[in-house]
C-alpha cells in the first residue's frame, strides 16, 4: 500500500459553521478521516498551517514549498496531498508547479462547505486526492489539483464560481482526467512543465486590469513606489486604452518587465492589432507576452523569475516559450 502525506494548509475544508460564521476549528478534516483514508493507503499527517488562504503570505509559500520538497526526497513517500483554502488555491498549486522538480504525485484539494455542512464536499475531494497521488501514473505531470471528481494541472485550473461544488475549471484545456474512489483515469498529459530554481518572493510585482477609459495612474504608483515588475491584465488579445500606454512605456523605460495577460477566461494575447494601445503596439514598445496563464499565475511566475535573478531576455523567453 502507497504511503501518502497529507499536508494541511487550512481553509473551508477544515471549517465549521457557528453563529458568526464560516470559521477555522482545531482540527483538521484529514485527522478525522484518517481511519476511512487508510484504506486506500498508509497515511501520515503534517498540518503545517491553519489559515483561510486569503491569509496566506509569501512567507507561507515559501516554507510550504520548503517542506514537500523535504517530505519528496523521503525514500518511503509515494504521494503528497496539500490541503488548501479554495480562494488561492489555484496560486499556490501553480507556485509549487514551478518550484518543485518533477517526481512523485503532488495534488492539492479542498472544499467548497465547511465540514459540518449538509453534503460536505470535502471528504469526497480529500478521498479523491489521495488516490490520485497514490496513483503511480500521477508521478511527473506538474502539480495536480484534484476535485469533484476530475483531475486538472496546476497550469491551467482556475476558481470560476463562488460557491458550486464545481468551482474549479481548466477553461483553456479541460480537465486533465478523472477519479473517483476505486480508480484514476487520464485523458491526456499536460503540454510542458517548467521547473525554476527555489527562489525567494521578495520582488514587489504589481498586477493591474484593464477596463475601459482606464489611465495610468495606478502604473505610475506601481512604478514610483518601487515595483520590479508589472503583470497587466489586457483586454481581448492583449489591448490597452490609449490612455495606459504612456504609463506601460515608463516602466520599460524604467527596465521593468511588463507581462501581458488577457483578461479572457481562453486564449492568449497576441500582437495583431496595430493601434495605439493594441497588442502589436505594445509589442514593438517591448512588452512580454504571456503563454496563456492568468495574471495571478503570471505575477507569481514573474515573482520567480526575478528571485532567480533572471535577465530580461531570459524573463522574455520563459513566458513566450
């Protein structure tokens, strides 16, 4: 039987309900499940945090990276479960999809109802984490994340709704594939994997998005107060209002690197529209162009990137690759 560590972070799925509201208890969902869990595989428990995950810092990304990467090189460890607060959920699993080298299964889950709620998503999602990471084919496909009942990449999953127990969504791809609590199937594999080195998220990026009649006002403050990088959320195809320009040309006058995003659920900035403001502008201004990530994946990616202390031409490469 797999040996699967299950990490917990906190959020919904170790909640319960009172007078006050949705709130962090004292334990964990996965030491009460314990005894069901263990029989599908030896279970070992290392709550690390118990923090909703609008609370999470930097600090706590770092130091939770930190220990998967010490529970990973454990010879008798075949999986690792993360579970997780669903409002950033998809930041972290895509930061540790970059940070951690490929090996054994890594699958963060969690829920959409607090644990004493009537029908509970969470010992479903948490039962389907575990089968996944103890499924040998998970090995080596970038961070999972693992959810009623589908499987998706760290890469491309993303929060679409508020509260259905089918929040979490790959718009630009589909679930990777499926599980349910006697068997784990994939529909296919995930296009790339980029790994970087453990670097430190002590580079201030800041992440602005576009909507009409904006100006530059918020990109001056970006720039003045000292940020290293900007990630702009851009209309359709990878277009700002006239009025940003001039903001967007004082950060690469600056040196700074400006990444795009589309503001799109699906597809990915290109440089076609030649106006002021369009995306082939911007392009000849000397913006980046991102490869299909959202922006709060790209802030998290540029972050990494200069931690690494990565060039602009390096930076470049790694988001239009």
């Amino acid at each position: 039987m797999k040996r699967i560590v299950i990490v917990s972070v906190g959020g919904t799925i170790d909640m319960k309900t009172d007078e006050t509201g949705v709130k962090p208890t004292d334990r964990h969902t996965a030491e009460q499940l314990q005894y069901r869990l263990s029989e599908f595989a030896h279970i070992e428990l290392q709550p690390i945090f118990n923090l909703p995950s609008p609370h999470l810092t930097f600090d706590h990304l770092e130091k939770l990276r930190d220990l998967i990467l010490d529970i990973r090189n454990r010879p008798d460890v075949d999986g690792v479960v993360v579970t997780h607060g669903t409002d950033t959920l998809e930041e972290t699993a895509y930061f540790l999809d970059i940070q951690l080298p490929p090996g054994i299964p890594v699958v963060l889950t969690g829920a959409m109802r607090s644990s004493d709620e009537i029908a509970a998503d969470g010992p479903a999602n948490l039962l389907q984490a575990v089968c996944t990471a103890a499924c040998g084919e998970s090995a080596n496909k970038g961070v999972l994340v693992a959810w009623n009942g589908e499987i998706h990449s760290a890469h491309d999953v993303v929060k679409t709704h508020t509260s259905r127990l089918d929040a979490f969504q790959s718009p630009q791809t589909g679930p990777l594939g499926s599980v349910d609590s006697r068997s784990v199937t994939f529909y296919h594999i995930p296009a790339k994997h980029e790994y970087f080195p453990s670097a430190p998220l002590t580079q201030s990026v800041g992440l602005v998005k576009m909507a009409i009649g904006m100006d530059s006002g918020i990109l001056h403050y970006l720039i003045n107060k000292g940020s290293n990088g900007l990630v702009i959320e851009a209309l359709g195809q990878g277009n700002v209002p006239p009025a940003a320009v001039p903001g967007i040309q004082a950060a690469i006058a600056k040196g700074i690197p400006v990444v795009i995003v589309s503001r799109c659920l699906r597809g990915k900035p290109k440089d076609v529209y030649g106006y002021e403001g369009g995306g082939k502008h911007l392009r000849e201004m000397g913006v980046i162009f991102s490869n299909g990530i959202n922006g709060p994946k790209a802030r998290l990616k540029l972050m990494v990137l200069l931690g690494c202390q990565f060039p602009l031409d390096a930076i470049r490469a790694a988001f239009e690759q």
